[in-house]
C-alpha cells in the first residue's frame, strides 16, 4: 500500500467502510504511520490513533483528551457539547453519569432480564413464524429500542413509532435531536413526567440534579435521545455478532454444544464487530504520542476496530475464535466514558444467542448483506437470513 491510499478522503469515505476494506488500511498503518496527520478538507483536520496502546492512553487521560466538543469526527463542534452524559467532562460527567448509574449497574440489568427475554422470544417468535426476516430490523434493530424504551418508561404502544423515527433518522445519518416528531415526543413525555414522576430514568433525569441545579428541559431530552441513538451500537453489535456465527458456522456449533463459552463468545463478538467505528477527542493541553506532538485544540480520532485488531496485543487477530483469552478489548471504550450500557449489551446478546440456540434449529443467510455507508458506526444495516424452528 502506497502513501497516497492514507489521503484523508480514504479512512472519512464512507464508501470504504461499506463496500471496501478498511481493515488493510488500519493494519498498514498500524504498522507504518500509527499516529498519522489528516488535512482539512470536508471535516476538519485530525490525528489518526490506530494502533490498541495509543487508543486506550487517550481514552484514560479524560483531562488531556476532553470530549465535550464533539466525539464523532464531524463539521464544527456538537451542539450538545457539555450537555449529554457522552459529551461532558469531570467533574460533571461523573454526576450526570450518577443520575443513569442505577438503571444500567448488574442488579438493575438482573432484575430486567425477565423482560428481555420476553422481548426476544416476541421479536423472535415473530420471524420463525414467518420463516425469515432481516436480522436487522425484524430481531436486532427492535429488541434493542424495545429494551431502552422500557427503561426510560416508554409506553409500549408507543415502541413502534420510536422505532420508526430513529431509523429514519439512523437511515439519513443525522442527529436525532433533528428528527422533529421525535423531539416533540420527548418533550411531551418530559412535561408528563415533571407534573407525576414514576420509578423510571426519564423522572430521574427531569427531578435529578448536577451542580445542584435541575437539568434543562434541553439537558434533559438530549439525553434521552443520547441513549436511544447508543442503541445503534447494541444493535450492529447484534447483527454483526450473528452474521459473524454465519461465516464462521463452526463457532457456532461450538458454542451450541458447550454454552459455558457464552461469555467469551460475547467478548469476542464485541471484539470482532466494534460497531463504534470511531471516537473523537480534543486535546486540552500539548501531548506526545510516539514522538508526534499534538497541540492543545486539536482533534483526535481513535479507530476502535484498528484496536481491536492490534497484532501485538491479539494473537491472530483476523481470527473469529469464541474462546480467545485473554480479550482485552475496548470496543466499549475506557475510562471515565467506558459505555454505560456495558452490562445491559452483554446481557441482551446473551439473551438473543441463548434463545436462538434454544428455538431455531437451522439459521441460514438468504440474502446479500449491505453495510452501512458511515465512518461513526461499522456493521451491518440488512441481514437477510432464513429461519427454521427446532
């Protein structure tokens, strides 16, 4: 690979990540350029990070590395900067993250396991009956939104019409906060919830405090829709993970005659399919990153599935292998900003793996997988797959 394939427009193309090969660009500059300088052009100018030691410095160095302008490579700065749980430094990034901890920690996750399995067998039941279904949206897209909705204290006759407007939103590759039906819902619910709180995480972010102030009613819907549009990694993570089974269908034997290797395979799932392409930082300070000096403002991009692929930190890292330990991954990020919803991903693909293996005897592929055409998420939109009941 020549200098010129490392020209901004290679890794900020969209195309690349959805029809091309952006592995064997991260892996050569792994290995020739792990901190590499992108010009301006469309977005502005960045330091490239790929290599897995680099990526998880800047993840852990929250006070040289802030996220409250932007976490995605984008035009300008993010409206929601200082606002939203992703987009807050210390010290009020850990009191807005305090006021979600408890929905989200392993007790919470226990006692809602009963309802993501009931989700499941629904979404699930659903497609065997119909013998297929896109993975995607028919399983994946809607057992995510379902359970976050759940949390939040959406009603349920209102789940179709979230999932409805999020993937208009997903689909245009816009912000949720643009999509004008689903502000005005959670403004109206926000509203609900002021004048009769329940036991649900939208009371707690309407009566919660930060700074001893009350959110904003802004504060408040960003982040709502902040943990509705997360989903989008829960669910490419789902996606990816079954079509990763699909082309490596020894892995899933394995997996089904021994299910003790459940939590390693979901490791490796997240490993595999870092659904989170890419996350931004800027620097607050001068930094050096292996001899290359980094000047305070500018930005920063860590290439997660790059890590995720580090020769020396993975053994034959092109390798799908359920049992791979150690996997010391970070395909949830590291440090103060670690996913919040960590617990939650794992138990929902626990959950969705159990049941299939449990239900369907046959899964097969019936149709061409298209890739999303982003730089922000990687995986998946369609995964057309066939289903036969056990």
């Amino acid at each position: 690979m020549t200098t010129t394939a490392l020209s901004p427009a290679l890794l900020t193309d969209p195309g690349l990540h959805a029809g091309g090969d952006p592995h064997s660009v991260w892996e050569w500059m792994r290995a020739h350029a792990p901190v590499h300088r992108h010009e301006a052009a469309e977005l502005p100018a960045f330091w490239s990070l790929t290599r897995y030691e680099d990526v998880r410095a800047v993840y852990r160095d929250s006070a040289g590395f802030s996220s409250a302008r932007g976490v995605l490579l984008r035009p300008g700065e993010d409206p929601g900067g200082g606002m939203t749980l992703a987009l807050t430094d210390a010290p009020r990034h850990k009191q807005l993250r305090g006021l979600m901890a408890d929905w989200f920690n392993t007790r919470s996750v226990r006692g809602l396991e009963g309802y993501v399995v009931a989700a499941t067998r629904r979404v699930l039941g659903r497609a065997v009956e119909l013998g297929g279904c896109d993975f995607a949206d028919d399983v994946a897209g809607r057992l995510s939104l379902s359970v976050i909705c759940h949390i939040l204290g959406i009603p349920e006759r209102d789940h179709e019409d979230l999932y409805r407007w999020t993937n208009e939103a997903f689909e245009a590759h816009t912000s949720l906060v643009s999509h004008p039906l689903l502000v005005e819902y959670f403004m109206e619910l926000l509203y609900r919830r002021m004048e009769e709180p329940t036991g649900d995480l939208l009371s707690a972010l309407v009566n919660g405090t930060v700074d001893g102030e009350l959110l904003t009613e802004e504060e408040a819907v960003l982040n709502c829709e902040n943990l509705i549009g997360a989903t989008e990694n829960g669910r490419l993570a789902l996606i990816g993970g079954m079509q990763a089974f699909l082309e490596h269908p020894e892995q899933w034997r394995r997996l089904a005659a021994d299910r003790s290797l459940m939590p390693g395979a979901i490791e490796e799932v997240l490993r595999w399919t870092s659904s989170a392409t890419h996350s931004m930082r800027v620097a607050t300070r001068p930094a050096e990153i292996r001899g290359t000096r980094v000047e305070a403002g500018e930005r920063v991009v860590l290439w997660l599935p790059s890590a995720n692929r580090d020769e020396d930190v993975f053994a034959d890292p092109y390798r799908f292998d359920i049992a791979r330990s150690p996997n010391r991954h970070i395909a949830l990020a590291a440090g103060e900003h670690f996913c919040i919803g960590s617990t939650l991903a794992r138990a929902e693909m626990r959950v969705l793996f159990t049941e299939l293996l449990d239900t369907v005897g046959r899964i097969e592929q019936s149709g061409p997988v298209r890739r999303l055409r982003s730089i922000e998420v990687g995986g998946p939109e369609s995964l057309p797959v066939r289903l036969t009941a056990r």
